[in-house]
C-alpha cells in the first residue's frame, strides 16, 4: 500500500518559521470556501489530515511536483524534507561529494557551515511546520471535539490510532531536530496559535519528551502488516526509542545502551527478515521488502516532487550512464557522488559497492567535477524484474528511514559498548547474515570492534541518512578522522572545531525570536 498526497485544510499551510507564525484569517471569502469546521465534519477529513503530516516528509507542497507548496523557497525541490536532511547528514561526510557550486552546498561539504546556510533554514522551517501539523491535529481531534461533532464510536476509534500515529510523527519530528540542534524551540501543542513565540529548551528536556511520548503511544500504533507498509508503526517507535538510547551519551552525557537493547529485541522479535538481494532494498518496488521497518514513500504518479528519491537518482546520475536503460529514470543531473573514503571501503566481491566507475576517477581532487568520484548508483527506479518504475521522470522508490540490517547493527554496537541484553555471539552472527548477503568474509568475535562496526555501518548503510550522526556517536566527527575536503582542502582536516557536532539555529530564527539563543560557536 502506498501513501498518497491528500489536499487538506488550506488554513494549515505555512509560509513562515513556526516560531512567527500569525494569526490566519478563516473568514471564508465566499460561501462555497469550505470553513476548518465544516471541514471537520467530513469524516474523511481525519485520515486526509493524518496523510498530509505523512506527507510532509516526502513532499513539497499539495500539488506534485512543486505546486501548491507548503513554504517559500526558490526551488521547492529542495523545501523537501528527505532532501534538505540528506543533505544535512550526508554532505558533511567522508560518503558524498558534490559538484554543484553554491556557497551553501560548499559550506556542508568543507564542513565551514554558518547560521545563514539555507539548507539549515529549509530543513528547519519544514520539520516545525510537520509539528504544527501534528499539534492541530491533536488540538482538533480531543473528546470535546469529537463529541461537538457527534463523531461515532467506529470512528473514533480509528482517530485514537491516527492520534498515536501523530504523536509519534511529532517525536520523530522532533529527534531529528534535537540531532542537527541541540538546544530548539519546543512548541506545546495547547500553545503556538497565533503569535505564540516558543521557549528554548535543551536536550535533556526533548529527549524526555520524545521517550515519553514513544512509551505512551507504542501498544496503539498500527502493528507490523502489510496494510500497515508507510505507516508509523510499533516496530518503527521501537526502532527510534532504541536510537535515541544508543546516542543517550551524546545526547544527555548518559550510557543507556542497556535500555537500547530492550527495544531492539522488541525489533528483532517483530517478524521483519533480511532481504535475500542488497539492491532490491532500493528498487522502484522496494515497498514489497520484508527488511524495512519504516519508510518515506513516494510513488512516480501520485506522490511526485524534486526531492526525495527522485533527488538521489537524478543528482547521482550523468547522461553518459544511459540512466533509462539502465536505471528506469530519464533525469541525469551530475551533481553528488562517493568520496574515495566511501569507496575504499568495498573489497572487489561486495555486492553492496554499488558505484558506476566508467570514465570516472576514485579520487575527487577536483570536487566540482563530476567525472571525479564514482557515481553512486544504490538507487534505482527499476523493478526486481528489470522493468521500469511507473514513471521514469518521478521515481516510485520509496526511502527506508529504518530497515533490520541497521537494526543488526545497533545491537552489535550496543554490546560492544557494554550494553545488557545482548551477547557478543549472538552481535556476531547478525552481522554475518549481513556479510553473508554481502559477499564477503565473516567477521571473528575476537575481530569486532567499534571501529569495525563504524566502517560496517557506512558499506551497509552509505547514503541513508545515517553518517553525520555515526561519525557524532563514535568521536571522529570532529576530531582524528580525516577525509577529502574536509575544512575546504582536498588533504582534509583531521580536526576541526567541535562546534559544528551541532548545526547554528538560522539566523533568521533567532532575529524572529528573542527567546533564542545561538548554539556556541556560531
């Protein structure tokens, strides 16, 4: 089942940092506008206003590609969530090179980013208007209102879930915001109407509240069918309470990896199995893998937008790739590819290296040739039978936030760093079946290590959004690792200011807001 786009109330769409946002004028121009109550009162209104916040982390707006748009930017492709995060958590890294040329993508990359960086200001603007989204749903789906509206008690029922569904959205919406942050404005869903201006609050609190909330809802989230595939999930609120745990020491300066444990081995009981194929995981009918717990889904003809998967195909490919016949997908852009620290990491049998190394160079000594660097082809809009997705402009491919092989390896990391509820053997054969799948040598117990699984987890897991928070958990973010182009020069940096373990709030954030304060540093 796919998630498609639904237009919901046009009172919900935002043009502004949440923290400024002003009263919105419901007054209906004419008598044919529907009002927010009158929308209400159709009873499909709940799950078209549940599929938005859904949607908010796949699309620009309420009309595909770029129409309608939720927020202001020059190119609404980029106002996509998955793209403006991607960018945030991958660019930075020793795993992607760009080659576009704009004093924002360079900042990312050289890691020599400030306040005014506007994938900063884009991927902010959007996780707190999916928060507003989620807030109004709650405000406007309580007992009182429901019971104003005589809603019946099949329906309500099913609001109980979407009302699980929502929280949970809101925790993740808010995790992501406290990784890239730190300390952020924290918006009370009885509050933020009108000119409400949000008070800061720190890490300690959201992580609180995120776990709070994730324990509160998980026995009322749909299970793991099916039917369920694109929902929030109880699996997936395990998934994200076992992440939350495993970076606790960088989060709030405390070892909870026992408590990660706990939650994965809800994951690991939960029915999910690796996928036999690597690259079946990143097909146009990727949705059809038993191996993925949570993902942001996209489809070619009803959810379509410049962001999302259609920006990794498109940005990794170059016309001299053949990309239609090769990969189900007409645009070619030349914009992003694998650094040689990503690359170096494959041997020759793993079938996880999946990188177009025809007239290319491994090395990147020129980052704004696109020639420079492997392309990176993990993406594709081709199905597991070699034909085309439904179309080959917009891509059918659905994201994976959370699948089991990472799952696999949180719980071989756990252990290793001291966590109960796991065992070495058992972390062992886990990231064997891996390996397995992989084509390449089993790892010995006596070989595992940290520094095993941090390389493990990038040829596992390259391009998924994961690096920038890895490299944060293991210490070598800022400090005694070294990749091209860190710090804006082809040898690297292996040092560079501890600041940037967490990105400036915007600029503009902090004019619009007097309560704020900059993170240190910036």
């Amino acid at each position: 089942m796919k998630i498609t786009h639904i237009y919901i109330l046009a009172l919900m769409i935002f043009s502004m940092l949440i923290s400024c946002v002003k009263d919105l004028d419901t007054e209906p121009l004419t008598d044919n506008i529907l009002t927010p109550e009158k929308a209400w009162q159709d009873p499909q209104s709940y799950s078209q206003f549940l599929a938005k916040i859904y949607a908010g982390f796949a699309l620009s707006g309420n009309e595909g590609p770029a129409g309608a748009p939720d927020m202001n930017a020059p190119d609404q492709g980029e106002a996509t969530f998955l793209r403006s995060y991607w960018n945030l958590q991958q660019l930075c890294t020793d795993e992607v090179i760009g080659a576009w040329d704009n004093e924002t993508l360079r900042g990312l990359q050289f890691c020599q980013w400030n306040s005014a960086n506007n994938f900063l200001l884009l991927n902010y603007t959007r996780i707190y208007l999916n928060i507003a989204y989620a807030n109004e749903f709650m405000r406007e789906t309580t007992d009182e209102k429901l019971n104003s509206r005589n809603v019946s008690p099949e329906l309500k029922a099913q609001i109980q879930t979407m009302r699980a569904e929502t929280r949970a959205l809101r925790a993740l919406s808010y995790y992501f915001l406290m990784d890239l942050f730190g300390k952020i404005p924290y918006i009370p869903e009885e509050e933020g109407v009108g000119s409400y201006l949000p008070d800061q609050k720190d890490r300690a609190f959201i992580f609180s509240f995120i776990e709070t909330e994730l324990k509160a809802v998980e026995t009322s989230l749909p299970d793991n069918s099916a039917n369920n595939y694109g929902k929030f999930t109880a699996p997936a609120a395990w998934m994200l309470l076992a992440k939350l745990y495993l970076n606790a020491e960088v989060y709030i300066q405390q070892n909870k990896y026992s408590e990660s444990l706990i939650y994965l081995n809800k994951v690991l009981s939960a029915g999910y199995i690796l996928e036999p194929e690597y690259k079946n995981l990143f097909n146009a009918d990727n949705y059809q893998s038993k191996e993925i717990i949570y993902s942001i889904v996209f489809d070619g003809q009803h959810a379509t937008t410049y962001g999302g998967t259609t920006f990794l195909l498109a940005a990794s490919y170059k016309s001299d790739m053949n990309p239609l016949d090769n990969f189900g997908f007409s645009q070619a852009w030349s914009g992003i590819r694998s650094k040689e620290t990503l690359s170096d990491k494959f041997t020759d049998t793993d079938k996880r290296a999946m990188f177009w190394k025809t007239d290319r160079t491994k090395e990147t000594l020129q980052w704004s040739d696109f020639n420079q660097g492997w392309s990176v082809v993990k993406f594709s809009n081709k199905n597991k039978d070699g034909s085309n997705g439904s179309n080959t402009v917009f891509a059918d491919t659905d994201f994976p936030v959370y699948r089991l092989a990472d799952a696999y390896l949180m719980y071989a990391e756990a252990v290793l760093r001291g966590g109960q509820g796991g065992t070495l053997p058992q972390a062992v054969a886990y990231v064997n079946l891996l390996r397995t799948r992989a084509n390449v040598p089993l790892i010995s117990e006596s070989s595992m290590n940290l520094n095993f699984i941090l390389d493990e987890r990038s040829r596992e897991l390259y391009w998924e959004g994961h690096r920038r928070t890895d490299l944060i958990r293991f210490g070598k973010f800022t400090k005694e690792y070294n990749w091209p182009w860190k710090n804006g020069v082809y040898s690297g940096t292996p040092n560079i200011d501890e600041k940037y373990k967490i990105y400036p709030l915007p600029a503009t954030e902090i004019s619009a807001n007097p309560k704020l304060t900059q993170n240190p540093g910036y």
